[in-house]
C-alpha cells in the first residue's frame, strides 16, 4: 500500500491516473496535480475511486515541496514537461521522496536531448537513499527494457541496434501532434544523431530514410532517423555495441505541414517581439493547435514500436525483433486516450509498481535497462501492452 503524487494531468497524466487507480492494493492513496486544477477534477470525475487533485506550478521548488510535505507521498510520478524534471527531481531530494519520469531533462531555450544533467544527480539520491527511475515511458522506456530482455536471454553481445516507432493511426486533422506540439516539432526538427563505432554521427533533420514492413497488418513505411534519448544510455550499457539508431514514421502530410511552418518561422524557440510582447513562435502554435488529449476518440488504426537486434549468442550471429502493437480505439475505450498516450502512461504505471513493490530497488539514478526486465515486462503486458518477439 503506497501513496502517489502524479504531476501532469495531460494526455499521458490521464493514462497513468486511470491505471494508478484500478490497482488500489499498490496505490493506495493517489494525488494528481497540475498547473490547472481543473484539468485534473476533469481526470478525477472519470475514476470509479476518489482520488485528491491539487494545483502546482512545476516550476516552482518551494510550492512543489510544500505540495509533497502535505501529501506525503512514497513516490512522485512526473509526466509534465521535460523542461520540469529537474526542479521535481530537487523537490523529491528536498523531500525524502523517490522519483520517476517518461522523458529526459532538457534546456526550454535549446533543443538539446541529453542525461547529463540527471544522471549529475546520482551522488545525491544516492547519498539520501532514494531512488530516481529515468524514461519509463515506451520510448524511452518499455525498449530500454526490451533491449535489457535480449542482452539478459538472447545474446552474449548486441551489435547492432534499431528502435523502430510507427503511428499507423489516423486522426483525421490537417495537422496535429499525438502528444505535446511543442516537444514533438522540438524533436523532429532536431538534427538526427546515431550511435558508431563508439562516436555520435550527425545528420541534417529528418534527412535519412527508408522504407520498414511493420508486422501484423501495418505494412511497409517509411521511416525518419531521429535522435532520441534512450540511445544516449543504451549505448553505454549495451555489451559490445557497435551501432545503434532511432527511426520514427511520419506521413507525408506532417512533413508538408511541418515544412511550411519552418519556412515562415513558426517552429523557432527563441523569443520575438509582437506587439511590444515576447511571445516564442513555436509556444504560441502549440496554442493554435489540437490538444492532443482532444484526439482520442478521432483516431483509428495501431501503433507498431520495437527493437530490431543484431549480435551473438554462443559463437553465432543472431537477428531478432521484439515489438507491441497497441490499437488506438482499444486504448479509448478503456481509458479515453489514443495510443500515443497509452503507449507512455501504461509503462510509467509499471514502473512505479516495479518501484513500490521492491521488485525494482536501488539508490541513486537509473535508466530502465539497468534493472532486470522480467518483472517489468509481465506486468507490462498484463496492463495492456503484450510484445512479441520474432527471430530471423
């Protein structure tokens, strides 16, 4: 029986409530806090159970700290923002409380994916004895983990690495992010990186391509190498890596969307004056956009992401593909969120039950991989994201 404070009352926040609250034997008293309060009062009038919403500026320490003293929670789930995790993280060490996030610190006025400044945190949950879980979203996350299950029963060294995301869903809005707008065009726009004979190599955004047959129905794609964080960690705690790279599936009317709106400025990041006012281009098209939690019940077709492997096992080369396949109308009628949503929320609930059942324990700062991936991936799948795996 534990207590949890939930930060973050979007999309993936509604997942992770929803969830949080059909397993009352592990979280038995939860929190759900946001800058809106009535955004979380939204969240809370779907639930069969009461749960306490609170008002929070994620941004401010002392009000966060105030918010955990009242409360008392054993653990702070963080699904905000990115550009929040570290003032959450010196909230929980302020506080004695362990910590858990779906996605990497990064700069509000740089595009810049990067664990250094996390994992510059490791002595001080270390030293307090409290642990801080990074990335238990899907990816990163859930594949962090699948690459943990194939170094741990499948291969002695991985080789060779791709993590594959495709949405083959269809929303129907001339153009619209499946989460947050301003952290998915921060994202793509953001030169690709992959990982080779030990350096980063660089690519023009969005610039390297192919074409991938998704299983089960989805059929070929073409899919973008990007850079995502996952890869930055995996690359440290893979045996025996030589390449490792991230590619994600876009349709073509995102691209011509998201190509007009460079050209005319309105994905910048740094501030302009309008009016007399600093307004951010790419703030106030989020503003203009869906809310990607409006979406849910728009979307139809399925979600494909895995992780493609190449390595050895007893002297022999072996090629293998883990993956899950998540359908978006199932994940509405369930939890009244598309599968993007799903496909986070779902893993950052397991991760806290990993966590508040002592299945996972430590101190310090950890990403997924560094844990034992069997416990993490039944439950996973019982909450709703089985994963096959194929050999070739």
């Amino acid at each position: 029986m534990a207590k949890v404070l939930i930060i973050g009352a979007g999309g993936v926040g509604q997942v992770v409530t929803h969830k949080c609250a059909r397993d009352p034997e592990v979280f038995s008293e939860i929190c759900l806090a946001s800058r809106t309060k009535q955004k979380c009062d939204a969240i809370a009038g779907q639930l069969s159970r009461p749960i306490e919403t609170a008002q929070v500026d994620a941004d401010n320490v002392p009000e966060l700290v105030t918010l955990i003293n009242r409360f008392r929670p054993d653990l702070v789930i963080n699904v905000a923002l990115p550009y929040q995790d570290l003032h959450i993280m010196d909230a929980c060490l302020e506080t004695g409380v362990h910590y858990l996030d779906t996605a990497n610190y990064e700069p509000l006025d740089e595009a810049r994916f990067c664990y250094r400044w996390q994992w510059e945190y490791q002595d001080r949950f270390r030293e307090k004895g409290l642990m801080a879980l990074l990335g238990s979203g899907f990816d990163p996350g859930v594949t962090n983990v699948y690459c943990a299950r194939a170094q741990k029963h499948h291969f002695d060294e991985i080789h060779e690495l791709d993590i594959i995301d495709c949405n083959a869903g269809d929303h129907g809005q001339p153009f619209a992010t499946n989460f947050n707008p301003e952290i998915n065009i921060r994202e793509v726009t953001a030169k690709g990186r992959f990982w080779e004979k030990g350096q980063w190599q660089e690519t023009p955004p969005l610039s390297v391509s192919r074409i991938y047959d998704f299983p089960e129905g989805i059929g070929p794609k073409k899919i973008y190498l990007l850079y995502h964080e996952e890869l930055e960690s995996l690359a440290q705690n893979l045996k025996g890596l030589k390449r490792a790279s991230f590619w994600m599936t876009f349709s073509d009317n995102y691209l011509k969307h998201l190509e007009v709106l460079q050209n005319v400025g309105m994905t910048r990041i740094d501030p302009i004056l309008y009016n007399g006012v600093e307004i951010v281009p790419l703030q106030f098209l989020k503003a203009l956009l869906p809310d990607p939690g409006s979406l849910g019940p728009l979307t139809t077709g399925k979600t494909c992401i895995g992780c493609r492997i190449k390595g050895v096992k007893d002297g022999k080369e072996k090629e293998y593909f883990i993956y899950n396949i998540c359908d978006h109308r199932t994940c509405y009628e369930e939890v009244g969120s598309q599968a993007v949503s799903y496909t986070t929320g779902v893993p950052a609930m397991v991760g806290a039950k990993m966590m508040l059942t002592g299945k996972w324990t430590g101190a310090g700062v950890f990403n997924m991989e560094q844990l034992d991936p069997d416990p993490f991936l039944a439950e996973v799948a019982k909450q709703g994201l089985p994963w096959t795996e194929t050999f070739y």
